[in-house]
C-alpha cells in the first residue's frame, strides 16, 4: 500500500469520526389552549413562540443545537395541564417549558415541573401563586396586582381622573388586577365610587351599563379579555357614557378593535407591547409577526415570543443540558426582548416597565410608559 | 330611571331567552327529548347572520337567509340524530344531543376560526329619546320588537290554520292525531323547522347586540334555556314565556344589587330551586 492510498483511508476514516451523529434538537415544551374558549389567544400564542423558535434556529440555534417545540393543547384547564406537564417532563423529556395559557392551567402545571426539577416559565399568565410554586418556575410578564396599581397611577397621575368604576371580570384574572387597582387607588387621589362583577361568559352588560351611567364616574376601569371588553366597551358608548375607559393586557388584541368598531377609539391600556417602540427587538417582532400570521401582533403573541428567546438566552449561557444549570442561568438573564428589558427577582418574577397603549384611528399606538421601580415592585417571596 | 332602565335590559334579555327556550320547548312538548344542540344552531344562525351581513350589507336579508338555512340544519338534526334513537330511552337522544353541542363549538372554530366574527359596519347601533331622559338603542328595540313581531305570528298560526291545529293534536296525544290522519312526520319536521328559526334570530341578534360571534357562544344558552323550560313547566310555551321574561328582569337587577355574592348564572340556578320548592311542575305547567 503506498504512502497515498495510506492517506486517503486515514482521511476517510477520520471523516466518520468527525461527522456528527445528526445535530441532537433541543427540545421544549409549550403547553397552550388550542380548543375551547381560550383558543383565539392560544393560537396567537403559538404563533408568537413558533416566530421565537424560527428566529433562533435560522439564527444558527443554541450554540449549534436546534431548538424544537413541543406542543400540547391545555384547553386553559387545569385538568389537562396536569398530565400534559406529566408527558413533557416524562415521555418527551422537555429541558424545560413554556406556558403559552392561563392562570389555571399554568398554575397547576407549575407544581409539577417544579417537582420535577424542570424550569417553567410562564409567558402571559397572572396569578400570583403560580412562581410560589418554586425556584424553578418564573414569570415573564406582570402579576396582576402590579398592573392594577400601574392602572390606578394611570388614572389618578397621568390622566389626573378623581372618580372611578370599577368593573371587574370575577375570574383570577380581573380580581387581582382590581385588588392591584384599589389598593393604590387612594395614593393617587382616585376614590372608587363602586364595583361590578361579571363573569367570562357575559356579552351583554346592560345592567350594568344603566347602572355605571347612573353612577357618573370621571373614568372607567374595566378588567377583561378583548371578546368580553370589546362587546363591553362597544355597550358602553351606545349608552351615551363619554369618559374614559381604562383597560388591561387582555384588551391587547386587534380583535378588541374590530369588535368594539369606533366604539373603541380612545381606549387605554397597561400592557406589554409597544406598537410605536423604537426598541430593535419590539419592531422586528412586530414585522415579523404580522408578515408570518397575517395578522396584527398582539401581548400574548409578544409575551410567548419573549418566554421563548428567555430561555434560549439561558441555554446558550448555561451550555450545559442540566436542568439546574439551566434554572441558574434563567435566574440570572438579563435581555432585552420583544416585551422590554427583562430581569428576573428572587422569586422568578420579571422586572420591566409598564407600556400604556391607547386606541387612535383604528390601531393600538403608544400613549405613555410606568417605570416607577417601587410601584411596580413584584411579589418577592 | 334607573329602575326603568334594569326592568327594560331585563325585558331585552328576556325577549333573547324566549327566541331561544321556545324551541326548546317545542322540541320537548313533542318528543320528550332535551335537545340541547339547540344552542349550536343558535351559535351557527349567530354566524349566518354576520357573514351574510358583511357580505351583502342587509341586516333583513341576513336575517331571513339564516333562519331559513338554520330551520333545515335543525330538520337535519333531528333526521339523522333524533329520529333513529326514539325507541331509545330519552337520555340516549340527550347524551346524543350533548355530543353534537359539544362537537359543534369545535366545528365552529375549525371552519370560522377561533377568533370570532365581527360585523364590519355594525348596524343599528345609535339610540334614540323614547321620552325625557330614556335612551333606546336601535339594536335593543329590534331585538323586542322582532321577538313580539314573531312570537305573534307563531301564536296565530298555531291557532288558525291547518298545520297549526295538527301541529297541536300531535302535541296532545300522538297516537290520536294519527289515527285522525295527520302526518306525524310532517309536524316534526315543522317543529324542528321554526324551533332551530327562532334560535337563528335570537343569535342574529345576539350577535347584534356584542358585535361578536364565537364558537362558544352557545354555551351559556345551551343549560340556561334548559333552566327556563324547567321553570316554566316542561312544554309548556305560555310558561316558557313567563319564565324567559321572569329570568331576564332578576338577572338583570340581580347583577347589580347580588352580584357581588351570586354569579348571574347562578341567580338563574337559585330562581329555578326556588320556584321547583313551591310548585314542582313549574310556573305554568299542569299538574
């Protein structure tokens, strides 16, 4: 055999060695409600972290690995989220997941990964028992509480309003932000002149129409999801009643738009997303979004979108395939996504400002930003 | 005034809850069944209505188109769910009926999308002074005056013709409206008919009035019609009526003097317990 051909079986031979054995995919779950009532923000949702995924994976992936979800649909209930969480952590043996639901899925979802030792971060849902549930579980977007009392500054400071309603969706949801609202209510010189309760399944609100029309409050402020708000707001100016309406990220839809009509105009809301930011990571994804879905971005789409690129922000900087690594490097991420400046407290809480958005000609645009640390200190413990 | 204007929200939903229970209540008069898919073709009248409205621009034509289309889906149901199971005993068409509602909100959000639909430029949507101080929107006196306008018309055929009167004495007693040579067939197919047309204009209205339709829009209506034909007396239409209107006025004041303790849903519940404790044939129902 010449010293050649000794070369070429030598090269061949170490090409074997040095061709990888197919890139392993990093694996994710995303347990979000494709069915059932909660399936217009599920399928944004998805949309939204299906956008983070692609971007990362054409972006060159995590250190090489590509990032690969896994979805469930959750219904927004919790009894399906329990043995989702299960096949996750168990048949498909997520590194971690993301919440792409509501509280109460999330919320019972949450014990078990953090039994499990698998981080969890939940993408848009509020309740304040969900990070509770352990050190491996965080929360990417405001616990109501906090953005009830960035409501109440909203009205009493920056719109200098006196004399408000409060309606309130009785889910977990509506509660805690109204909890949030009126426990700053009184530091901001807002006097809360009455509060109704609805319940997620109302369109009609005319009882309580005639009854707020009657009340003659300065401002409005009325917790919900854009297909409760929409009908309700819309119900509101028919009656004749002018003054504002003040919203939340639930109404963060172009849905809420088109179902409230010219009704809407003049609307504000606290929420994640900034149509008019001039942050690079807030206007891609909006681009993007609307050029992949066909549709108008909204906060759930956002708030997925930015639980995933936290946690591919945390893959490539722990490295590692160890889930308590990964938990570490989750704790100590500090990124700026498509929802702001994202930083985490010790309980796995987010700390960012508040965007306040209000409806003009048709679209979502900005009106003004909260960034006051103290107020919108979340839950530490 | 604002008394005035609780009692008239009430009247308002009630006129809804009468569109829809009476079909209900036809449906049960007759045949004994609990059909509970009803609400899904209220739901898809709800959907006519819209696209229809966007696509032409005639609210009336809407209107008319979906509770003509809704009145066959409902003959269809009743054709290919119903009628094979009336030997059955009657929870076998209920567990039937349930499987159909449920399968229909999913079918809703396959075909429409999970989204919703909204009218594109809203009808009716201003209001006008009744008297001094009394506003009433276009759209709520429309929903009065075509549930009147409709529950009139039904009354005087029930009463006046031909198809009325056996439609009746196929209620009374079947067997003997048979052997008197009416077509038993033909009236269920007219019962089906005008039950599922009326829960057509209800979610016309509906729709109207939330400027939305949802796959799931149906879900409240599917055990709250339910609750009212219990109320009223099961079968019974006078009763139905009474109860539709009697639920529509306590939830609309119940919601905001109770509505801190007790969830509109609930009051619903709680009337119907109340009611069933003093007179469990219900409110007009026979003994």
């Amino acid at each position: 055999m010449t010293i050649k051909s000794k070369l070429v079986i030598a090269a061949i031979g170490l090409s074997f060695l040095s061709t990888p054995v197919l890139a392993e995919n990093i694996k994710v779950g995303f347990n979000v409600p494709l069915t059932g009532f909660a399936a217009s923000d599920g399928k944004s949702a998805r949309n939204g972290a299906e956008l983070a995924v692609e971007q990362i994976n054409s972006a060159g992936g995590i250190n090489g690995d590509k990032l690969e979800l896994v979805i469930y649909d959750d219904q927004a209930s919790p009894k399906e989220a329990v043995p989702i969480a299960q096949k996750l952590i168990e048949k498909d043996g997520v590194i971690a997941a993301v919440s792409g639901s509501y509280s109460g899925s999330t919320r019972a979802a949450a014990g078990i990964f953090q039994e499990a030792g698998v981080p969890y971060i939940s993408a848009f849902a509020i309740h304040p028992e969900i990070t509770r549930a352990g050190n491996f579980v965080f929360r990417t977007s405001f616990v109501g509480e906090v953005q009830g009392r960035a409501g109440a500054k909203l009205v009493g400071e920056t719109l200098g309003l006196k004399r408000a309603v409060i309606i309130t969706l009785k889910n977990d949801f509506g509660k805690s932000l109204a909890a949030g609202f009126k426990e700053a209510a009184a530091k901001f010189g807002v006097e809360v002149a009455a509060e109704y309760e609805y319940s997620i399944k109302d369109r009609q609100f005319g009882p309580i129409v005639s009854k707020v029309k009657s009340d003659k409050p300065d401002v409005i402020y009325a917790s919900g999801y854009f297909f409760t708000a929409g009908p309700l707001v819309s119900q509101l100016r028919a009656a004749g009643i002018t003054v504002p309406v003040i919203g939340q990220e639930g109404y963060d839809s172009q849905k809420f738009i088109d179902i409230a009509g010219p009704a809407s105009e003049g609307t504000i809301i606290t929420t994640s997303l900034d149509r008019d930011s001039s942050v690079a990571e807030t206007k891609d994804f909006i681009a993007a979004f609307e050029k992949r879905s066909g549709q108008k971005s909204d906060m759930v789409a956002a708030s997925a979108h930015t639980a995933i690129k936290v946690l591919a922000a945390a893959l490539k900087s722990s490295g590692s395939k160890d889930r308590a690594a990964l938990r570490d490097a989750i704790a100590a991420t500090k990124i700026t996504a498509s929802t702001g400046e994202i930083s985490f407290n010790d309980l796995g809480e987010v700390q960012k400002s508040v965007q306040v958005q209000i409806v003009k000609d048709g679209n979502w645009h900005h009106h003004s930003v909260i960034d006051d640390a103290e107020l919108l200190a979340p839950p530490s413990k | 005034m604002l008394y005035l204007e609780l009692l008239f929200q009430g009247i308002v939903q009630g006129s809804i809850y009468a569109l829809i229970a009476l079909g209900l209540t036809l449906v049960y008069g007759l045949l004994r069944i609990l059909h509970v898919a009803h609400a899904a073709l209220f739901t898809l009248g709800g959907y006519l209505g819209v696209l229809i409205t966007n696509a032409t621009g005639s609210l009336g034509l809407a209107m008319a188109v979906s509770m003509v289309v809704v009145g066959f889906v409902g003959i269809g149901v009743y054709k290919f769910a119903y009628e094979p199971l009336l030997s059955k005993p009657p929870f076998i068409a209920l567990i039937a009926s349930i499987a159909l509602f449920i399968a229909s909100e999913e079918i809703f959000r396959i075909v429409f999308g999970p989204y919703g639909l909204s009218y594109l430029n809203p009808p009716l949507q201003g209001s006008f002074e009744l008297f001094e101080g009394f506003y009433l929107k276009y759209g709520e006196a429309l929903v009065i005056g075509v549930s009147v306008l409709m529950l009139s018309i039904l009354g005087w055929l029930s009463m006046n013709t031909r198809m009325g009167v056996s439609w009746r004495a196929t209620v009374l007693d079947p067997d003997m409206a048979r052997a008197f040579g009416v077509n038993i067939q033909n009236v269920r197919y007219l019962n089906f008919f005008v039950g599922s047309a009326l829960a057509a204009a209800a979610g016309v209205l509906v729709a109207l009035l939330n400027n939305l339709v949802e796959p799931t829009m149906g879900s409240v209506p599917s055990y709250k019609a339910l609750a009212i034909i219990v109320l009223g007396g099961l079968g019974s239409i006078r009763g139905t009526l009474v109860a539709s209107m009697s639920l529509g006025i306590i939830e609309s004041f119940g919601t905001i003097y109770l509505g801190h303790f007790l969830d509109r849903d609930a009051l619903a519940f709680g009337f119907l317990i109340l009611v069933l404790m003093f007179r469990p044939q219900g409110l007009l129902g026979a003994k």
